[in-house]
C-alpha cells in the first residue's frame, strides 16, 4: 500500500493505530506476523573468494600475458620476478581486505540502531529491528531515521538523504499525503 497518499486519519485507521501507539500485546503479533524489521544479512566473503579477487584486475592480466611472454622467450630471472610481484600483490591485497571485512561485520554488530517509539500511550525506547507496521516513531534533530517512515506531525523536519540519494543538502519534509 502506499502509505504515502493517505492522510493521516486514514492511515491510522488502516494501521489501526494512532498518535498513543500501539499496544505491546498489538506490536508483538505484529512482529511476528510480519518478522523483524531488518534489511537480508548478506554472507560473510569467504577466504577462498577474497584471494581469488585479488587477481580480477586489468593490470594483473597484462602482468600474467608478461609472465607468459618473457617465460617462452625463456627469460625466467624475469618470469620469477613477475610471478614474485603478482604474489606479494595477492597476500597484501588479501589482508587488507580481509582486514577490512572483519571490521565491517564488527561495527555492524557493535552499531544496533535503536528507536524512540510511543507504546500504550508512553515514550518507550526499542531495537530499531523491533519496529512494526504503525509504530509511532519519535525523531529529534541528529538522529537516524531507523525505517522507512509516513511522517504525520513535524516542524521543518530536513532529512539527510545523501546515503541512499547523492543528494547533497538536506531534503524537506512534509506531512501533506502526495
């Protein structure tokens, strides 16, 4: 449905929910109808993809054609010396994106976003994953917008789009159905 054109008295009315939240019997059995509100984990890289990715690059071909071309014209103090170069190339290209995998999965699991929502009629703060359909969200100024939401009261509320858009300035927002 799109969420967007309705005004906010019909949505509340299709959400059943309204500006007190729902309740957290109403917010339980909608997570599990509807599961957690996360983006697909995608699978860790293996090693074995990481070392092979280390020699899909143009540079590394020419270097492999030289390796080929200097070994029948039996030049092979400089068949060894490029073969030496494409390894040493691999192992440093390989660690560091190694490296830097483990400490992407790691912050991903350090940074768990949380969420301000109205539950029964009272501020209450969650796991971002945690979120359902007709939660009542709250946002101040700074914070991340933890799902994609249908606002319905602001006071020139700018959103920072420049991760999902390119867009370089902040994008106004507005409650008015479109």
């Amino acid at each position: 449905m799109d969420w967007y054109r309705l005004a906010t008295d019909e949505l509340f009315a299709n959400l059943a929910t309204g500006e007190r939240g729902l309740d957290d019997t109403e917010a339980k059995e909608r997570l599990n109808r509807d599961g957690p509100n996360k983006l697909p984990e995608e699978a860790a890289i293996s090693k074995l993809a990481i070392l092979l990715h280390q020699f899909k690059s143009p540079l590394i071909y020419m270097l492999l054609v030289a390796v080929v071309v200097t070994a029948l014209l039996e030049e092979f103090k400089d068949t060894f010396v490029i073969l030496a170069v494409i390894g040493l190339n691999a192992v440093i290209g390989f660690v560091q994106e190694y490296k830097a995998e483990k400490s992407i999965r790691a912050l991903k699991s350090i940074m768990a976003s949380r969420a301000r929502v109205m539950r029964d009629g009272r501020e209450t703060e969650i796991p971002s994953d945690q979120l359902v359909k007709g939660d009542i969200v709250l946002l101040e100024s700074g914070e991340r917008v933890p799902a994609d939401l249908r606002l319905f009261h602001t006071i020139e509320a700018r959103i920072d789009e420049s991760i999902l858009t390119g867009e370089s300035l902040p994008v106004e927002k507005t409650t008015e159905a479109i």
